[in-house]
C-alpha cells in the first residue's frame, strides 16, 4: 500500500509541475492562470505531504485535489 501512495505522491507532483508551467501558457486567461497556480500548489504539496505521511487525512487530500482536477478538465 505504501509503495502505491509513493507512486501517487510522485505523479502529483509531476502533474503540478504540468500545471505550473500551463500558468505562463495561459497567462492572457487571468482566471485559468490563477486555476492552474492554485492546482499545481495543491498537487505539489499534496505529493511532497504523502511522500512523508501516510495518514489517511493525507490520503483523503489527495483524493480531493484529484477529483477537483479531474471534474476541472471534464467542465
């Protein structure tokens, strides 16, 4: 289980890294610029969280932060 979560930790940092540099991509879409700065923060902060704890409070962020991206790119 916890090889799992580090793998998860791993991919949403590398996803918030994605959408930190689509901040400068977007730059001209002041809203979609602020959307993707608050996602990468999150997901970059989530990862480097759940490479340190385990907890479920942890697991359910990024539960959260996931759906949240994902309900964000199907709208």
């Amino acid at each position: 289980m916890i090889q799992r979560l580090r793998w998860a930790a791993y991919s949403s940092i590398g996803a918030g890294l994605i959408h930190g540099i689509a901040v400068g991509l977007h730059a001209e879409h002041a809203s979609a610029a602020r959307a993707f700065l608050v996602l990468a923060v999150l997901q970059i902060g989530w990862g480097i969280a759940a490479l340190f704890s385990s907890h479920w409070q942890v697991r359910l962020a990024g539960l959260g932060i996931s759906v949240a991206a994902i309900a964000g790119w199907v709208d």
